[in-house]
C-alpha cells in the first residue's frame, strides 16, 4: 500500500480522515465560493516537500534549497507588485469575459492544473461553462 498524504486547510476534513498523514494549510476561511488560498496553500506545501525530498536525495545543495526558499518569502511581494499595474487591463478583459457563455483555459505543462483550476474558479463564480485542458492538445485539434 502506497503512503497517502493530505493537503488540506480544513482539520477534520474528509481527505485528512481518509489518508495516512496530513499537511494542515491554516490558511484560514475563505471569504468567497472560490477556494483560492486553499489551492495556493496546497502548491506551495507540494512544492515544499518536492525541494526536501530533492535536499534529501541530493540532488539539489543546501544553497540551492535556501535560494528556493528565499525565492518564495519574496512571492507575495512582487504579487502585490504584478497585479497593481495590471488592474486596468484586468477591467477591459473583464468586459469582454463577462459577456461569455463559455471559457477555454489552456495549460502547458505544469500550468495544466492551473488552468484547470481556473476553469473551476469561473464555473463556481460565475456559472460560465468553463473548461481547462493541456496546451498539448491544441496542436492536435
């Protein structure tokens, strides 16, 4: 039997009962439908652990860990950063999505569950029919 490990922000949740160890997030309640800080808690945690199991097989150095980590204290900053000059931009996009009945999120690589998560994000707010799906498949249609 394989270890299960859950990454939830919720003590006592379903998926914390049902494996054999757990990562509580507390990243607190969420105001809205969407469960933004959950999922951004839960790619930081699974990053987290990627770069210690990285530290502990070798194949990265205590330096290269520290710089990883450093890297991510800075996150929210330059965040707060991005998104300020973007706010117009946001509000002309937003003008046209909002008349939309259907969303397509595309996703290459490791931006594939983003953009999943993404479509969900559009699906629980607004009722648009969202889907995401791998920028793989695009070369194919």
């Amino acid at each position: 039997k394989a270890l299960t490990i859950g990454i939830v922000n919720v003590v006592g949740s379903s998926i914390a009962r049902h494996t054999d160890a757990g990562v509580y997030l507390h990243a607190g309640p969420e105001i809205g439908v969407a469960s933004t800080k959950a999922f951004t808690g839960q790619v930081i945690a699974v990053l987290l652990v990627a770069l210690q199991l990285a530290f502990q097989r070798k194949m990265i150095s205590q330096e290269q860990l520290d710089s990883y980590c450093d890297a991510l204290e800075e996150v929210p900053d330059r965040i707060e950063k991005w998104l300020a000059p973007l706010d117009k931009q946001i509000r002309v996009i937003a003008k046209y999505v909002r008349l939309a009945s259907n969303a397509l999120f595309c996703g290459c690589g490791v931006m594939f569950p983003v953009a999943l998560e993404g479509a969900l994000k559009l699906k629980e707010i607004s009722y648009i029919h969202a889907e995401g799906f791998s920028a793989a498949e695009v070369k194919h249609a």
